[in-house]
C-alpha cells in the first residue's frame, strides 16, 4: 500500500484529483468506481474546476458507485443518485447512460445485484475505485462480517453506520436499514484502488487498515492484499504514525 500523506482535507482532495485527472486523461475509455459520503466531496469539487478550466473531459468515461440505500426513490436527497447528480454529474460532461449506481428499487434486488455485476463485467472492470472508510472499517457498506468473496449484494446496515449516517436525515430513524453494495470481491477487483481518509476520528480505522490483522471483521484490512492501493490521508488520520 502506497501511502501520500498530505496536511489536510484539501491537499487530500486536490492529490486524489491529480490522480483521477491522470486516469481520465490517458484511458481511452476509463471506468471509474465513486464513493459518496463527506469524504469525497472535495475531490468532486476540484474535478468539477477542472472540468469547467476544460483540463479533462468525462465523454468518455464509465461510473460505477460503491453503493446505495434500498427503497429511496432517485428523487429522495438522501439517495446517492441524488447526491451524485449534484454533486458531480450535472456539472460534469459525462453521458448520463454512463453513470451507474446500484439500484435499491422495485420487487428483485436480488436480480439488480446481478445486473450490476454484468454491467462492471462488460465495461472491462474498473481502473480506479474510489473508497472511505467508515469507523468500524466498512468499505462501500460492506460491514464488518462481510465475506472477503462477496459481490454485489443486499446488506442490513450496523446501527453505528446508520447512527454515523444519521446527520444527513431528519432523524435516525428515516436512515434506511438496508441497502444495495458492491461487495468485497468485486471491489478488489478493480485495478488500482484510491482510499482518501481525513480527520482524527478516523485515525484508529487508518492504523488498523494499514497494520491491523487482515480479518472480515474489518474489512479494510483485506486492502493490504491489493496490489495497487494509494492511501491519501491526511495528518489528522494519520497521527499514530
Ligand atoms: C460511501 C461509502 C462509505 C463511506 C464511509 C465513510 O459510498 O461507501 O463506505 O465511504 O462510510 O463515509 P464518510 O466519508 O462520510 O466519512
């Protein structure tokens, strides 16, 4: 694992931005996985300045997002179509057909899992996944427990990412209790994995990642075994070390 250690959360977010920029620029047709969350929110930001300085095009890129809750409709501001939409993809010029996030709606998740897998299969898997990690050292919302082997699936939420979550709904009780995921297995299979951490809060999540025991009962730790890891933290997160 590859660690940029940068002094705050918007030295983290320009790097990370270097380092989709670089991506986007040389693939021909790049794909690329995106996180939701506080975490990433600077680095969209920066992309979307790019983009408007026209120093990178999303015309030809591919989007697959980690994850998404289950019976929130598109138009809900707390799904994650919707804070992608604005986000990142309205102010960006990607196709909207190339923007993909799992779909936690109608009678047979079990059949968008599938299809979602399909869809990551077809577009050639993905080059760069973006990640946090949650405190209990969730990545996407895979929780701790989650086989290392899983795909796309179905997932009850811990009550500490619900809780964690909770800020950005009216009460803890309107955070779902389910939601759709990509699973372990198949974001270890993407070709080079990009975790962006910041603040002191995460800090023991960041030491357990980096040295921790690999076991499903943190699953960051299965990171270790990805041979393209960049873990770009900051120097609150990274204060152990
Ligand atoms: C979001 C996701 C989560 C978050 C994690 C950290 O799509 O998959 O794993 O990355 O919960 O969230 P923040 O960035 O809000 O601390």
């Amino acid at each position: 694992m590859k660690i940029i250690k940068v002094p705050d959360y918007q030295a983290m977010s320009e790097k990370a931005c270097e380092l989709v920029m670089e991506k986007v620029n040389t693939i021909e047709k790049p794909v690329l996985g995106l996180a939701t969350g506080s975490t990433p929110e600077g680095l969209y930001q920066q992309l979307i300045k790019k983009h408007h300085h026209h120093e990178v095009s999303f015309k030809n890129t591919t989007t697959f997002n980690l994850d998404e809750y289950v019976g929130l409709s598109k138009q809900d501001p707390n799904s994650y179509y919707y804070y992608m939409q604005e986000k990142l993809f309205k102010h960006i010029d990607i196709p909207r057909e190339q923007a993909h996030l799992p779909n936690g709606e109608g009678d047979n998740l079990q059949a968008n899992c599938q299809d979602y897998e399909q869809l990551i299969k077809a577009a050639g898997n993905i080059d760069i996944q973006l990640l946090g990690i949650g405190l209990n050292g969730h990545i996407g919302f895979n929780e701790p427990g989650t086989s290392f082997s899983s795909r796309t699936h179905i997932v009850e939420l811990d009550e500490s990412t619900r809780k964690a979550n909770a800020r950005f709904f009216s009460s803890l009780a309107d955070v779902p209790s389910k939601a759709v995921t990509m699973g372990i297995g198949t974001i270890m299979e993407s070709k080079q994995i990009i975790l962006l951490v910041s603040g002191e809060k995460k800090s023991d999540a960041v030491t357990r990642l980096i040295t921790g025991e690999i076991t499903e009962a943190f699953p960051a730790s299965i990171l270790q075994k990805h041979e393209n890891v960049v873990l770009i933290a900051d120097e609150a997160a990274l204060k152990d070390r």
